[in-house]
C-alpha cells in the first residue's frame, strides 16, 4: 500500500511544543531541509506501490531522509534510527512536526525500502543531492561541461580469503544443511577440520609453507569426501542442500589459476582486484566509476562496475549515468592513463594524463585532474565507501550511489556552516559598531 500521508497544518496538538519552536533557524541541517525537494520523492517512489491492500508505508520523505543521515555521517541502519529519537534537528529534517520519543521505524525498514527503490531510486536520492548543491552555491552549472573521471575498489564486508578458512567453511555448512534435511554422513571431520585449519594458520605465520599445504590438501580432501557422500545418500535433495554443494563444489574445483575464483561463501560476487598499492596489493569487492566536477569536487555520477572491466570500457556508461542525472551532457572529461587508448561515443573529449603537445589552457585544465583522488578518500574516510554491507551485486550498485549522495551532503552542509559563522561574526560587528560610546568618565577610567 501507499505511503502515510503528511501531517495536516490544521490538525495541531495544543499540548506540545513545535520542532521550529525548539531548534535554531540557522542550522545547517534546517537549512539543507529546505534546499532538497522532498515532494519529489514521492512522485517518483509512488509507482513502487502497486497494491493497494495492506499496511500503509512509512512516508516517503522519512525514509528518504534516514538514507541520508545514514551516508551524511557514516552509520549503520541501527545506529541511525537510535540516534534519530534523540536529535531535534534530525526528526526536522525528516519532516516531523513535533519531537518524538520513539523509534522512526525498525532497522528493517530500511533494508527493505532499498530494496524496493533499487538502484534507479539511488540515483534519484543522488541527483535531488546534485540539485540542492546547486540551489546552495556549491555547484555552478557551467562546471557541469567538465568533468574528471576515475575509478576505485569498493571493499566487500568479508574476511581476508584463505584456503584453509573457505574450505573449511564450506565443509562445516554443507554438514549443517545435509543434517537440517536429514542426511546421515559417514563422518562430518568436525573435529580434524578445525584443528587443520588453525595449524595451518600456524604454519603459515611460521613461513613454513609445504606444511600449509599438506594441512590444505587435507581440508580440500575431506571436502570432497563430504561432497560425494552428500551426493550418494542425498536422494532427492532440496533447494539449500543443492546450492551448498554447487558452492562447494566450485571452491573445491577452483586451483591457484583459476578465472571467477570464489573469496566468500556468503558474496560470491566478490572480486579480486589489485590498484597497484604498496600498502595494499589486493583489494576484495568490486570496482566502481567516479564523477566529479573538476572545480568543486562535487559527485555527479557513481556506478559500479562489476565484471573487473578495463578503466577505459566504462567512459560511456558513466558520462550516460551524468547526462541522465545533471541534464548536461559533458564536453570534456579528464582521465589518468589507465583510460587510454578509447574514445567516448557521447562526443565527450577525454584528456588523458601526461598527453604532451596540448594547448596551454588544456595543460593547466589538465592539473586539475587529481581533484578526484581526495574526494575518493574523504568517501571512504568520512563516508561508507571503505566497507560495503549490503548483500548482492544490488547492494554494491546501491552502496556505491549512496556514498556519493552523501558525500555531496557533506559538502553542502560545510558551505552552509561557514556561511553562518561568516553571518554570526557580521552580526556580532554590527552590535559593536552600533552601541553607543561610553559616557567620558567611563573612558577616562578606562584608560
């Protein structure tokens, strides 16, 4: 069913105070409140609700508002909503008229909001964040024409892969799942297999690599046995006991050279990407396009990519997913040299790093590429972009929006809070210059 309807100004509680009452009207949350059109949010997400029986949904501006709380500070559905009962700015900026005590709505609701609007719904929480910069003065749409483009790892929330652990993991739930459904094993290695798997840590922690891999050969021997015996007494096996064994089957059969090696039991969609970091040569998640404009900084488009595609094959979808959401279609994009070698087809010109023979005016236009690798690290340091928790290869798409739209929010909210310190101390001058002088004695004591 549709959303709640909007509290009526009619309909007031003579009994308790006003949130305007309380809060201060120069807060910069109460002021981006009003940058951001939130009625459009509900003519766009009103087509989600195509029933018309059932519950009525949380408004659509709540929900819109706990997204960008969640990426404007960098906190879990959980922490969110706890902090919401107790914030009187928080409850304004979602729409509340009068200060509640109790909980917006349950962690999941937020889960399940994200999947209903999906990744075309992220985008629109991305580009209202474009529209309020540029109502706010932090983007000026003749910025929009150049653009600088680069991409990035976002981590999957999953441990360090091992083949000691992920085979052992495997084992240990497909013995749970053919237990759950009945199946009687000839043996589950409980016992052997954890102590495999930690000796092999240990072996591994001691550089004495050919004694980890004796343990592995053991672990990855038992699998099988485990597997077979699955196969052999299953009978007509269920859906869960099925997807176990494909799952274990493919860890088992996957070698050192293997292509779409499998990292995590639980996201087989994690990839395997190296960035050339001396700090870090291997990161596992998947590969995102970044958009910024190249004077403000501000993030015009974010996308993933998954598939581990060369830098250089994603120019076109991402300059499509700027135009779609900023209306403007880039005339140039500045690109490192991990993009050379292709053309977009939009018309965008690509200026890639290093090119010699340019043009003065190109030459200097070109310094301004390197705008993109802060922005990228405030994302993952001030933002959720370090660590992903969302499940799928939707959550990563929809992960990757987020933390742009609340990137953009954070920029915002800095231009808005040093306008009220620059107002403040004007103010605070003009009182000064407008008070009367001192009576004469005053001053002769003074002095």
């Amino acid at each position: 069913m549709g959303p709640k309807p909007t509290l009526e100004r009619a309909e007031q509680d003579l009994f308790r105070m006003e949130l305007v009452n309380l809060i201060d009207g120069r807060h910069e949350l109460v002021r981006l409140a009003e940058l951001i059109d939130w009625q459009a949010f509900s003519n766009e997400w009103s087509p989600q609700f195509t029933s018309t029986t059932g519950r009525p949904a949380l408004p659509t501006r709540l929900m819109a508002s706990l997204l960008y709380l969640k990426h404007l500070y960098a906190l879990s559905d959980e922490d969110v909503v706890e902090r919401w009962c107790e914030n009187p700015y928080w409850q304004h900026f979602s729409g509340e008229r009068y200060f509640r005590h109790d909980l917006p709505c349950d962690p999941s609701s937020l889960v399940r909001w994200r999947q209903r609007i999906a990744e075309a719904g992220c985008e629109w929480l991305l580009a209202q964040s474009i529209e309020a910069a540029c109502k706010a003065g932090v983007l000026k749409r003749s910025s929009l024409d150049t653009v600088v483009l680069d991409t990035t790892v976002q981590p999957k929330a999953i441990a360090h892969p091992t083949d000691s652990r992920l085979l052992n993991r495997a084992r240990e739930q497909l013995v749970d799942v053919a237990q759950q459904a009945g199946v009687s094993l000839r043996q589950s290695y409980a016992r052997v297999g954890k102590a495999a798997e930690h000796q092999a840590g240990r072996y591994a922690h001691a550089k004495q690599y050919r004694r980890m891999h004796r343990e592995i050969r053991k672990l990855r021997t038992w699998l099988g046995r485990v597997i077979r015996d699955v196969q052999r007494k299953g009978g007509e096996l269920t859906e869960a006991v099925q997807a176990k064994i494909a799952v274990a089957q493919r860890l088992f059969d996957q070698k050192r050279d293997s292509r779409n090696k499998l990292y995590a039991l639980h996201a087989p969609e994690v990839e395997c990407i190296a960035k050339g970091k001396a700090r870090m040569p291997y990161e596992f998640g998947v590969k995102v396009s970044v958009a910024v404009t190249v004077k403000e900084g501000l993030v015009v488009g974010m996308r993933s990519m998954p598939g581990l595609p060369y830098d250089g094959h994603t120019v076109d979808s991402q300059i499509e997913q700027v135009a779609i959401l900023c209306g403007v279609m880039p005339k140039i994009a500045l690109v490192d040299r991990g993009y050379r070698g292709v053309e977009a087809t939009s018309g965008t010109r690509l200026l890639v790093s290093h090119t010699r023979r340019l043009p003065k005016k190109l030459k200097k236009l070109l310094k301004r590429r390197q705008v993109v690798e802060p922005m990228i690290g405030h994302m993952k340091s001030d933002g959720l972009l370090g660590r992903n928790w969302l499940q799928g290869a939707l959550g990563d798409a929809m992960h990757a929006v987020l933390c742009g739209a609340g990137h953009n929010l954070r920029m915002i909210l800095a231009r808005l809070r040093a306008f009220c310190c620059v107002l403040i101390g004007l103010l605070a001058l003009t009182r000064l210059v407008s008070q009367p002088p001192p009576p004469r004695h005053q001053r002769m004591s003074m002095a």
